[in-house]
C-alpha cells in the first residue's frame, strides 16, 4: 500500500509588493511632475503678469520723458527713446496745431524672453485751462448801456450790471458787493464775500432787475459759522427794490429787505464763506512756443528793444489789411499812454498774437471773410502810472487796451484781451468771441461778448507748458 501525502503549497509575496511599490513610484512621480508643471507655469503666468503691469509703467514713463522735453524747450521732438529699470520705451509725437499734440508710448518689457510684454499709450498734450470766464477782473468789472455777456462774470472785487444789462452766466464778487441797476438780468447765481460800505449792501437789485437762480451773500473767509468771524449782521444786506425777483434762494448773513420778490426761500443770519480770491492766470514768454515761420520779435521781456514802436509801425503800415502769426513788442525806456500800439482798420488773417510792454488801441478790428476759424490774442503788460484814469468814454485815456467797433457776429476769431497790470476798456458795439482777463474791466454801449471755449488754453499761460487732456490705450 503506498501512502499519499499532500504537501502544503507555499505562498510568496515578494512579487507582488514589488509591483504595489512600482506603482506607487510612478503615482507620485507623475504627481511631482503635475506639481512642478503646475508651478512653472504659474511663475510663468505670474512672470507674464508682472511684465504687463510693468510695460504699462514703462510706457507712461515715456510719456512723461516727452512731455518734460517739451516743457523745457518748447518745442516737440519728432521721437524719443529711452529706459528705466522695468524696461524701454518708444515716443512718437504728432503736432495736431495750436500747441496741440498727439504723443504715443510704446513701453516694452523682459524683450527676447518669454516673459516679453508691451504695451502702447496715447495722450493728448495741451495747454493748461487758465480762462473759465467770459470777464475775470483782479479788481472790479462795470458794465453800462445794454451789455449782452454771455458767460460767467468773475471779479475779486465788484461787480455792477448796469441797467438793461444781461448776462447769461453767472456773477461772483468774491470779496466785494453786486449792484444790478434798473431792469438788468443775471441768470444764473450771484454770489458776493462783501458789502457796499456806503449802502451795507452785500447784493442791490434796483428796481425790475432780475437774478434767475440764487442769491448769496456770503462773508470773505469767515473764522467760524456762529459769529461769522464777527461781521455785523447790520451789513451784508440782499436789498430788492420795486419789481426786482430772485427766482431763486436767498441767502445773507445780513436781513432782506424790500419790497422785490424772492420765488424761493429767503434764509437770514446765515454764515456762509465767499469763494477764495483768485489770482490771474500767468504768462511766462518762449520763443520756442511759437512757429518760427511766423514769428517777429521787436524786443522781448527780456531784452527791450528801443525802436521796439517804431519797427512793428512800419511792419503794420505794410502788412495792416492781412495780420498773422505772432508779434512780440517789447519797448525800452519811459512808456506812456501816447506810446501805445494803434490797429485801428486792420485785418486778421489767421491765428494772430500781439504781446506787448505797450498800451493797445483797437478800433475796427475785422477778420477777413476767408477766416473760418482763427484765435487772436491781445497781451498788454502796460501798468498805467499811479493816479492815471482808464475812462471808456474817452479813447486817449490810460487804459491797457481800449477796444471798439471789432469783429463781425460771425464769431470766426475768437479773441482774448489780457492785461495782468491795468484796465481794460471796451465801447461801441464791438462783437467779441472770447474772453476778458485784466486788472479792470469796464464794458459800455452795446458790446455783446460770448464765451468762446477756444481761448481756454492758450499756450504760455498757466504754470507748465503742457498737460495731458486725453489718455487711452492702443493695441501694441
């Protein structure tokens, strides 16, 4: 008989722990894979990111290497490169007219690499906005015998609207009073920061004159709203005669009186402070401004010229029936009122400046009728001696411009009259586009002067030379 007997299989795991471990291996060699992937392409990302942030700041770099450029010179430089520590940029800049000009940047980041960024910028350069109104005084303004002016009247003194006046805008009398004689209109605000010592009137409305929106009579700089730096309540007056109306609010640190109409609220004994005084805008004379094509200098701030008079007459006496481009006049020794520059009769054919130490007299003044669209500028620094009179009714009186009897209803030149050292005296139906900016400013017979936003900025005025007015950005 044989005898069988079955042996137990014996089992071996050593193979399959190998593979679970081989598998486990690649499981978390593919994870680290995943991982370092997965951060590379994130610096990357990250990387890309930072380089558009940075392209943007290099090409606004570029923007502002252009504009200081042209601050200091004047004059635009056809391109401009340069770097800073992000990256380099490319300037292109466009003269559009006017000191106008279009300037684009190209800023460029990590160039040759990956990370490689660029972006473009474009901006619109222009002159600072130094005129806002249609007259600015650094004193007083009077108007008299049916003055139509168009836009705000601004004086850090005074203001009288004399009767049948209008004025379409708005009046601020920022330390001083407004008197609206018979029949007179504003129709927007009037605010005044003083009073008429002889009347204690802040605001007069005369009889039938007419203020359309509201009235205030504020005090100038008040230390506290209580006492209202202690001004007496006695003055600051809003003073209606017979038919006059505030369509508006009326406001007073004093009391209303009179029998005129008030549509709105009346609110007595309230402290309000009057808008600050405001300084005229500035000039600051570069030749490096102006297209030398057109320019002719007799003497300049700097360096006065003697026969500075004499050389422009003749000019003028040649040239009178078609004027433009820039005439720079600047006389030395003794300069009186019988020194003055006469335009009577002469002709703009274009964009024309006349910038002068000498008084100005304008009487006829006309834009030929092939002028669609020009801009003149009157610039006297003529201080008249202590105790001289500006009279506007009398044309050989000490004014820094007179002006009468110019420019036709067209509005094709828009003017502006700046005289930052005397007064400004206009008369006769003179039909002005533009703006007023003097020391002093009277204004008789018939003048109808608008606004005309084409003399906001005017290149030498305000304190840089350039601003930017627009800003987009362009595909690169």
């Amino acid at each position: 008989m044989i005898n069988l007997r079955v042996l137990p299989v014996r089992r071996d795991d050593d193979g399959f722990v190998m593979i679970v471990s081989v598998l486990l291996l690649s499981v978390i060699a593919s994870l680290g894979v995943v991982v370092m992937t997965s951060g590379n392409h994130s610096s990357q990302a990250t990387g890309r990111g930072r380089s558009w942030v940075q392209s943007l700041h290099v090409a606004e770099a570029g923007i502002q290497d252009a504009m200081a450029r042209m601050d200091a010179t004047g004059s635009p430089p056809a391109t401009v490169t340069g770097s800073t520590h992000e990256g380099t940029y490319t300037v292109t800049v466009t003269p559009l007219g006017r000191s106008r000009y279009l300037v684009e940047s190209l800023g460029t980041v990590a160039a040759g690499s990956s990370m490689k960024a660029a972006r473009r910028v474009q901006v619109t350069l222009a002159p600072p906005r130094s005129f806002d109104a249609a007259l600015f005084s650094y004193t007083s303004v009077d108007t008299k015998n049916n003055d139509l002016v168009v836009g705000d009247i601004w004086a850090n003194q005074n203001v009288i609207v004399e009767a049948n006046d209008i004025v379409q805008g708005s009046v601020t009398a920022a330390t001083g009073f407004v008197q609206l004689k018979n029949g007179s209109r504003v129709t927007k605000n009037v605010q005044t920061g003083g009073y008429n010592p002889a009347t204690t009137n802040g605001i007069f409305l005369d009889n039938n004159a007419r203020i359309d929106g509201d009235a205030t009579a504020s005090v100038t700089a008040p230390t506290d709203p209580v006492t209202c730096g202690g001004e007496s309540q006695n003055q600051y007056t809003i003073r209606m005669q017979t038919g006059s109306v505030i369509a508006g609010n009326a406001k007073t640190w004093g009391s209303r009186t009179g029998s005129g109409t008030v549509s709105g609220s009346v609110t007595e004994h309230l402290c309000t402070a009057a808008p600050a005084a405001r300084p005229l805008p500035i000039f600051s004379y570069n030749a490096a401004n102006y297209d030398a094509a057109t320019l002719r200098e007799w003497g300049t701030p700097s360096s006065p010229n003697p026969t500075a008079r004499a050389d422009f007459n003749t000019y003028l006496a040649a040239n009178k029936n078609s004027m433009q481009g820039t005439f720079v006049v600047f006389q030395s020794g003794t300069i009186t009122q019988q020194s003055r520059l006469d335009l009577t009769g002469v002709k703009i054919a274009g964009d024309f400046a006349l910038i002068t130490n000498l008084p100005i007299f304008t009487n006829g003044i006309e834009d030929l009728a092939s002028v669609t669209d020009a801009i003149a500028l009157f610039a006297s620094f003529y201080q008249p001696p202590a105790g001289s009179v500006c009279d506007v009714n009398h044309d050989n009186s000490d004014c820094s411009i007179h002006a009468k009897n110019n420019f036709r209803t067209s509005g094709a030149t828009a003017s502006l009259m700046y005289a930052p050292y005397g007064p400004v005296a206009i008369k006769n139906n003179q039909e002005m586009f533009g703006a007023v900016y003097a020391d002093n400013i009277q204004i008789k017979n018939n003048q109808t002067l608008t606004y005309d936003r084409r003399v906001d900025r005017l290149v030498g005025f305000g304190p840089v030379t350039l601003e930017p007015t627009d800003w987009m950005e362009l595909a690169p």
